[in-house]
C-alpha cells in the first residue's frame, strides 16, 4: 500500500466518521431543542421562548461549524485523492450535498427581511428549522458510507457481477 492511498483512505475515512457524526449531533440537538422547549414553552411567553432558543443554540453551532470545516477540507481534499474503487460521481453527489448544506446554513443567518417579497412566513420555516441541512445530510450520509464501502471493500463492490462475455483478459 503506498503513502498517497494510506493517505487517502485515512482522509475518506475522517470525512465519513465526520459525516456520521455531524448528522447524529444534528438529530440529537434538535430532538434535544424541541423537547426542552416543549418543555418550557408552558412557562415562558412567546418572546422569551424565542431569546432562549436563540441563546441556546449557540452552545451547539461553534463545535458544529469547526467540526463541519474539517470535514469539508477532507472532502475537497478528497477531490484530488479519491481511492480509484470509488466512482466519482458519488464524490461529485456529496459535494453538492455539501454545498447545499453550507448554503442553507448561511441562509438561516441572513435577516428575514434580505428575502424580497416572499412569504416570510414561509422563508421563516424553511430556513430558519434547520431541517432542511439534516435532510441533506440524511442524503450525504449513505453516499458517505457508499464511498467508504467502495474504498475498503473494493473486491466485496464487484464481486456480484457476473462477467461478460468477450470481455475476459487476453492470455499470453
């Protein structure tokens, strides 16, 4: 095994465990939010619902944003170091899951009002929930796991297709 797939495998390797984990702290986080807010909503008036839920995300989103900058150095990095078992259009799908990803993210702090005439009630729900950024990730994920199993398991990828006639290696 040489250094370039060593290094490979190692950076495909952290983007998927990277990827696994920011889509479990996601859900987590967000199961967490709904169900102490439904907890305390019963208490609190509708503002201060709102400033708590604001201040309370913060805790979360610092870690997020770094861990989420690792892992998309690893997949660009990816760009010029995918295993040769991985086929890149699953590469190119994750990049785009992971654009998509960041441009919601940057949409949901941008100030309602920067949307023109839409609905802010409904630009409100759709960017601000942040289910939208886990819905991607729950697309990104398998293509994750996708190019993990066609890098580590080349041999298993391939192993179910039957060969075609004609197209058996030369003997010499």
């Amino acid at each position: 095994m040489t250094a370039t797939s060593t290094l490979s495998r190692g950076l495909l390797l952290a983007y998927v465990l990277l990827t696994i984990y920011c889509l479990g702290v996601a859900i987590f986080t967000e199961w967490a939010e709904l169900r102490s807010a439904s907890d305390v909503s019963s208490y609190l008036s509708a503002a201060d619902l709102a400033a708590w839920q604001m201040a309370s995300t913060d805790n979360t989103a610092l870690l997020l944003t770094v861990l989420s900058g690792v892992q998309t150095a690893a997949l660009l990095a990816l760009v010029w170091l995918l295993p040769a078992s991985v086929p890149r259009g699953v590469l190119w799908a994750a990049l785009i899951c992971h654009v998509v990803v960041w441009a919601l993210g940057l949409l949901a702090r941008l100030p309602a009002g920067s949307f023109g005439a839409a609905d802010p009630s409904l630009v409100e729900l759709l960017v601000r929930s942040g289910w939208g950024r886990k819905l991607v990730l729950l697309i990104e994920a398998p293509l994750a796991l996708y190019m993990a199993f066609r890098a580590f398991w080349p041999a298993a990828a391939g192993a179910g297709r039957p060969a075609l006639p004609g197209k058996a290696p030369a003997l010499s």
